[in-house]
C-alpha cells in the first residue's frame, strides 16, 4: 500500500495576531512538496509589504462580488468590514495532486468547510495568554489601535467556537509548534478512513492471490 492518499484540507484558524501565518510559512518552507497554501482574495488594503498574489489576490467590491456570482469561492466570510474568500479552482487542482491544501481562515469560513467537506481538519492556534495576545498585536506596528482593539473584540466571538475545530496548537515556541503540526498532519494520513480506496486496493490483491493459489491446486 505505498500510494499516498487524497490530499487533506486543513483549516488553520487562530486569533489574530497568534502567529498561525508564521507557522504556516515555516510547514511551507520546511516540507514544500507535502503543503499547499491557498491564497485568499480579499478586498482588504494591502498593508506595507504585501504584494498581490502573494499574501493575497487584493480585489476591489465589485470584483468579488462577481467572484461570489461566478462560484469561484468555496467559502466567504465578512471580517472586520472586509471580505475574505478561498479560490476554488487551486485548491481542487492540488488535492487531486495529493496535496494537503492549507487554508487560513477565519472561524466563520472554517465552519462552512467543515459543513461542506466534513473531512476536513480543523486546527487553532492560540497564543500561550490573552497579555500576550495583545502584547504581539502591538508589537507588529501593522496596524492603528482602533483596528487592533477590533481584531481582541472579535476574538471574543472567535472564542467561543473553539470547540467545533479538531486541535488546539499553543503557540509559544515556534519550532515545537511547527513539529507538532507536522506530526498531527502525518498522522491524519494514517486514518482508516482516510485510506479506504488503498484497503480495497489491498483486499482485490489478496483476492487475486489466493484465485491463483486455487488455480495451482494448492
Ligand atoms: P488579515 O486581514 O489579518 O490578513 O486577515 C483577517 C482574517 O481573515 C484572518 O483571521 C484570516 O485568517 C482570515 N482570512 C484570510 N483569508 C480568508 C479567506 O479566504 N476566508 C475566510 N473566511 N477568512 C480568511
């Protein structure tokens, strides 16, 4: 059984500011043919260092509503007076490729994925304390202080859907947390439920040996 299953969806959600983008980029960096990250469109501004395409296709109003009209979003959410959506062409091309496709998103979108394609794993990312939460918001210097204190209000809201995703990563040392996504993520590969076409595979083998067994007369 050596052939590598479907590649699996993974939702990564975190408060923001829990750093589950740097984590994302180290898995990325680390192990570049297992992961693939989706990269969202978005009709948020650009912030200082960002380029289009790369940490995401910026749209204006009017081209994602068309996105919506035309399907080419597997799920969209509003956040912070801003829409965010995943493309769906990339992430149906790289599955089929055996690809496990990363999708970064928020809670909302996450619960859509999960409805739509329940076999997807759901992982949070927190900070280790809501101090220090707030303590790498500021730091970054990304963004004014009304719009941080939106980003801790509606971490509230973000709170309280924890329990619907599948594990909870505590970031405080990045280079265990990037092992011990690495290792939950190998093992999902391993669920029986998850390698079903390669058991059948298996069992039609079995089936054919045992045919030739009686065909010898042994
Ligand atoms: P930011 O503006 O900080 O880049 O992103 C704001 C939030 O939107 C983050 O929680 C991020 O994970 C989420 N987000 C980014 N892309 C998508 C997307 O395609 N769909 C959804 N639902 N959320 C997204």
């Amino acid at each position: 059984m050596t052939r590598r299953n479907r590649g699996i969806l993974i939702v990564v959600s975190g408060f923001s500011g829990a750093g589950k983008g740097t984590i994302v980029k180290e898995l990325m960096k680390r192990h570049p043919d297992r992961y693939a990250l989706s990269i969202s469109a978005t009709t948020r501004s650009p912030r200082q260092g960002e380029t289009d395409g790369v940490e995401y296709f910026f749209k204006s109003r009017e081209e994602f509503l068309a996105m919506i009209r035309d399907e080419a979003l597997v799920e969209y959410a509003e956040y912070v007076g801003n829409f965010y959506g995943t493309p769906r062409a990339y992430v149906e091309e790289q599955l089929a490729a055996g690809r496990d496709v990363i999708l970064e998103i928020e809670i909302q979108g996450a619960l859509k994925i999960k409805k739509r394609f329940p076999d997807t794993l759901l992982l949070f990312v927190t900070p280790p304390s809501a101090e220090e939460l707030k303590r790498r918001l500021v730091g970054r210097g990304t963004e004014p202080m009304e719009v941080i204190e939106s980003r801790l209000a509606r971490a509230i809201q973000e709170a309280d859907g924890i329990e619907e995703y599948d594990y909870l990563i505590v970031n405080d040392v990045l280079e265990e947390c990037v092992r011990e996504v690495h290792g939950i993520l190998s093992q999902e590969h391993l669920r029986v439920s998850r390698n079903l076409e390669a058991i059948e595979e298996m069992r039609g083998e079995l089936r054919h040996f045992a045919k030739c067994r009686e065909g010898k007369g042994d």
